[in-house]
C-alpha cells in the first residue's frame, strides 16, 4: 500500500460482486440489530439513572444484539467495506480506477454494481463503472 492512498484494502469489481450477497444478508440484519439495541438503550437509560438493576430476557436480548452488531462490524470493517446510510443502503467498496483509488458503490435494490465515485464526491458523484 501506498503512503498516499487511504485504505489497505482493494476490490476489483468481480471481487466486489462475490461479496454482494452477504452484504445483501447483513443490511437487513444490522438494521434490525440496531432497533433492538435502540429501543434497549431507549428503556434501559431512565431505569439506570434510577439506580436500579437491569436482568432478564429484554436485557439478554439487548446483548445478544448488540454482540451481532458488534460482531457483523468487526467484519465490515476488516473487509474494509463501508456502509454510508444503513437506511438507504449505501455501501462503498474501496478500489482502483487505473492508480487513482476511487469507491465502487452499490445501492441495496441494485441489482449490481455499476457505479463508482471518487473518496470525496460520495454518492452524488456517481459514475458507471
């Protein structure tokens, strides 16, 4: 990797293609994840500020999510892929146009991906691969 360029990892298109399906499979599952411990952090707070101690199932259920999110982020960010807006499904694979590092970006309902945008201009820059 180069001094200058800002990730250590790099897609080729065909090999961020191979990984859409999984990326398919986790955005459903990270926004799902991420209600369960939105809505835990939500109840759980006033009752904290309380002094009181918190057990049972809604709290093991928190944890078990919030171990899923944590564990499907560890992923995501060793595979060096982004998620831009979880809601709208942006995902960003970093990768080369010639020397010039750019992002290939796929959008959830895509069917591929056929747009890439350089590190700066994000999804409004988007250009066909």
């Amino acid at each position: 990797m180069s001094e200058s360029h800002r990730f250590t990892r790099h897609y080729t298109l065909s090999e961020a293609r191979a990984l859409l399906p999984k990326v398919r499979r986790w955005l459903p599952e990270l926004r799902r994840l991420s209600r369960i411990v939105d809505r835990g952090d939500q109840r759980s707070a006033p009752l904290l500020a309380e002094g009181r101690d918190l057990g049972g199932e809604r709290v093991e259920d928190h944890l078990k999510a919030f171990a899923r999110l944590q564990e499907i982020s560890r992923e995501l960010s060793t595979l060096e892929i982004q998620i831009k807006d979880l809601d709208r499904g942006l995902v960003d694979f970093p990768s080369f146009r010639g020397d010039r590092e750019v992002l290939l970006c796929w959008r959830e309902g895509e069917e591929d991906i056929e747009f890439w945008h350089d590190l700066e201009s994000g999804y409004p820059g988007r250009e066909p691969v």
